[in-house]
C-alpha cells in the first residue's frame, strides 16, 4: 500500500510533495496531463502578492503573507527565478486616496509593510512610467514577481529526486474507502493508500464528489492576458489599479524573462477547461493596462493567453481534512501562488501528524543547472569547449542553447511535449513563437524519449503536432 497520493501536480501538488519528500514515506503524484504545471500554476500573473488585500483573519491573508517570505530561501534552493520588485496600488481621485488607506489598514493588520505615496513626484520615483494624473499610491515593497513555470517543475523534480515518483497522463475516474486507507482509481491502474490529497485545481469539487463530499462548487473564473516581448526597461514594479468586487483588477507587470504582462480581465464560466481568449475582452483589458501606464506600447505583443481561476462561493482557501486520510485543496485561487511555499508545508505537516512520518536524514533541497545567460563569456568559452552542444543556439529570440536543451531531457522530471519544454527552458517563448525552433524541439524530445515525430504532443493530450502528416 501507498503511503501518499496527491491528485493534481499544480504549483500546490508538486510543493507538498517536496515538502512530503523530505519524510521517510512513499508519495505518489497523479496528474491527468503530459506535464505538471499545465492549469492554473502556468497561466496566471507571476505575481508573489505582498499580501495587503485579503480580508485580515483569512486563510489566504495569512498564507500569503507567510508563503511571500518563504520565496527567497525558496526561489534559491531550486533555481527559480524570484524577484522582490515591489507594487504599487494606483488612485487617481480622492475616493480613491480614502479606498487606499482602507487598504493600508488592512495591510497593517495582515502584518505586511506598506505605505502611501502621495503626489506624481512621489509616485515617479518608484515608478518613471505612471501617467501624470495619479494622486496616490499604495507601496508595497514586499511583492515579487517569480517564474511559476519553473517553480511548479523544479518543486516536482526535487521531489523525484528525494524518492517521489510522478503518473503523467493518468486522470483519477473513482476513489473508495477500504480497510486502512483508500483506493485510488485511474484508467491506467488501482491503487490503495494511506493518505490521499486533492489538490485538483479546478476539478478538486469533483473529486471530493467521489467521496461524497458535495459541499463544494469550483467557479471557475477566466483572466486574458497580452504577453509583451522583452523590448528593454520599461515599468519596474507591479501595477495594479484599485481592487474590485471582481478582484485586484488589470495590472501590468515585468516578469522574471523581462517581459511584460498586461491583464487579467475576470469572467465567470461554465467550462474548466476554455482557456481560449476573445478581442472583446482583449479590448477592455488593453483599456485596464492604458490607465496604470503612460504610453503602454501594446504594440509589442507577441502573444495573448488565459488562465482559469478555480473560485468558490465564500472566497477564502480549504484546506481541510474532510474525511480522516482525505484531505481537500479547494478553492485555491490567487493568491494561491503566492501562498503556494506556505500552503506546500502545512499539507505536509497535517500528513506528518496522521501518518507519524519521520524526517530523512538526506534530503537534499537543491535543483542545479547551467543556464547559458548567467555565465560570464570567459565561462561560456570553457562551457562550450567541454560541451559543444552548448555553443549550438536553437531558440535564438531567447538564446537557448541545444546543450540547455539536452540537459533538460536527461532529469528525473519527464519533458514530454513541446509546452514542457517552452516552459522549462523558455525556448519558443519570444518573438517567432516557435516558428524557427519548434521542428528541431520537436526531434530533441522525440529522440530522448524514444518516440516518434508524430507521437510528440505540443501540450495537451491529443495536441499531436505532425498527426495530419502521419495519416
Ligand atoms: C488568471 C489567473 C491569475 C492569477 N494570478 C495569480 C498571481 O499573480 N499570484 C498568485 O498568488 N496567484 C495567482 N493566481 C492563482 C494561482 O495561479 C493558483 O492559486 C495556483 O496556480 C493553483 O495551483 P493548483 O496546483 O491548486 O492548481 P492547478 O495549477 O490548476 O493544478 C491542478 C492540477 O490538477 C490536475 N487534475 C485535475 N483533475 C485531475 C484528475 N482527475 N486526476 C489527476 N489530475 C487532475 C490538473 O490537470 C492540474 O494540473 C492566478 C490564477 C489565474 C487563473
């Protein structure tokens, strides 16, 4: 018998199977997709919130803030890239200066450090790209901006590497009690376990449904974002205009690749799974990104994408174990990357109480990799002597190099698809979007799987990338 399943490796199941790892206890993760990372944890807006806006007394306002100060020991023992810019809250009338010290009340009471800057002068030197209008704004210097693509994969290979063993492409359909523990049920095999986690995301109702726990119901609430190539320095920090019923509103923001992010709008759906975007809601979200920067070059988009946010009635986090042995993740919305670090060892320690797991002794918290764009050029020359591959440029609008490439396809986390591989090296990710370098990703994956070119996926099951040409 297992001793841990974790349904659903988003940013929250890969962390608390880190977290899990560092126990003498066997943990199994399950994840319906070719990669982790693929729902929420790889579509939102990369922001480690400082945590000035849940209601003070909340589950999320505390693990916010307690997760946002785990980020740098965290960032740096897997390799992530994690940097504490700041925010900034943007009024532009005087309801607006009375709406922010309500925010700056709540962020005293959340324990986290703000202040108001008053005047465009102020408001400038933080931030050089405001518009002259502004007459206030909430500074919070504890918010960052982190890689979530590779925070998700690195957290899970850490766990393989500290003995966790990962399922891609196996959907849990059914799970029963049995004597000791539960039996876990996918179209592939039927396992029995001691501890189940439902960190499902968006689908985590449904499998609390499979024990008849039916209390909950995921709304699931899409944000569309324009992505904008790296163009050089341009708005420092992140920017967000007054929260709203709906949320914190459309915000722009650099991320850790030096590209920009203009979005997210926020609208009810009925499907978990429709991540397509629409040019009207494009338009409204442009309109949201103009009023927080002066001359938005929107010009330099290079792409658009949405996310899905699994909400529920009540707003907060639950966390809880439901049944003895079932413990449920639901409603993680934002801030849940944010409080992910947090939300990874709290799990782990609830499993730690109930099962009396001990600690290994060798657990080694590190992920290590050469990444070409940090070595000076005298270390690239010595890189590139050893290792030619290196000097080989594949993904040229990113400079991603086939030796980079390569090294992702010889770790304990399967790179299976296309996406997988844009999300761990962010080649693919610039200007041509792949057209010059995805033939020869494509081949890279095949050949270190021991596949075929049309058995390639881009992302998503069925996504085959050559099925028309294979027929
Ligand atoms: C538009 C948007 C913007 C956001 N911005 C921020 C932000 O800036 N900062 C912040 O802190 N938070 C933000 N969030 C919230 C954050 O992204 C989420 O809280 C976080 O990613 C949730 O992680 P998760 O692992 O719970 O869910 P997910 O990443 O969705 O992972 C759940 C996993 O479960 C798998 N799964 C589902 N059903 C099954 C099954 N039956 N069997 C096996 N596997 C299954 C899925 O395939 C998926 O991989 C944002 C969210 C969105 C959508």
């Amino acid at each position: 018998m297992q001793d841990v399943i974790i349904i659903g490796a988003g940013v929250i199941g890969t962390l608390i199977a880190r977290n899990l790892s560092a126990y003498q206890t066997d943990v199994l993760v399950l994840e319906k997709n070719l990669d982790v990372g693929d729902g929420a944890s790889g579509a939102n807006s990369a922001i480690v919130h400082s945590g000035y806006d849940p209601i003070p007394g909340t589950k999320k306002a505390e693990y916010n803030v307690r997760g946002n100060a785990m980020f740098d020991q965290l960032s740096r023992e897997l390799g992530v890239p994690f940097r504490r810019i700041g925010s900034l809250t943007l009024a532009f009338d005087e309801e607006g200066e009375q709406k922010l010290s309500e925010l700056l009340n709540r962020a005293k009471q959340n324990g986290v450090p703000a202040e108001i800057l008053f005047g465009y002068d102020a408001i400038k030197e933080k931030e050089p790209h405001v518009p002259k209008e502004v007459k206030a704004a909430l500074y919070c210097p504890t918010a960052g901006i982190v890689d979530p693509f590779l925070l998700t994969a690195r957290a899970m290979e850490n766990a393989l590497d500290n003995g966790a063993k990962l399922h891609l492409g196996e959907a849990v359909t059914a799970i029963k009690p049995i004597d000791g523990g539960y039996e876990v049920q996918t179209p592939k095999a039927t396992y029995q376990t001691r501890y189940v986690i439902n960190a499902a995301g968006a689908y985590a109702d449904e499998i609390a449904k499979m024990m008849g726990l039916d209390k909950w119901k995921i709304i699931p609430k899409k944000g569309q974002y324009f992505v904008l190539d790296h163009f050089g320095p341009f708005v420092k920090t992140v920017l967000f205009p007054l929260p709203s019923q709906k949320g914190k509103g459309m915000l722009v923001t650099p991320t850790t690749a030096g590209n920009y992010l203009v979005g997210p709008s926020s609208s009810i759906e009925e499907s978990k799974d429709d991540v397509s975007t629409d040019s009207l809601t494009l338009a409204q979200v442009k309109e949201g990104g103009a009023k927080l920067v002066d001359q938005l070059p929107l010009k330099e988009a290079i792409r658009v994408y949405a996310g899905l946010r699994s909400s529920i009635e009540g707003g907060d986090f639950v966390i809880e174990e439901s049944k003895p042995g079932f413990l449920n993740l639901i409603g993680i919305d934002s801030p849940g990357l944010a409080s992910s670090p947090y939300i990874g060892k709290l799990v782990a320690e609830m499993a730690e109480s109930r099962l009396h797991l001990t600690k290994k002794k060798n657990w080694n918290p590190f992920v290590s990799r050469i990444k070409l764009a940090n070595l000076s050029l005298e270390e690239r020359a010595k890189l590139i002597k050893e290792n030619p591959d290196y000097g080989e440029i594949i993904c040229t609008c990113e400079k991603i190099s086939l030796g980079e490439i390569r090294q992702e396809l010889r770790t304990s986390l399967p790179c299976l698809t296309i996406k997988a591989m844009k999300k761990r090296t962010r080649c693919g990710f610039g200007k041509c979007q792949g057209g010059f370098c995805q033939a020869r990703i494509l081949e890279e994956i095949a050949r270190a799987n021991g596949k075929k070119l049309e058995e390639i996926n881009y992302g998503f099951p069925d996504s085959f990338q050559l099925k028309e040409a294979s027929k």
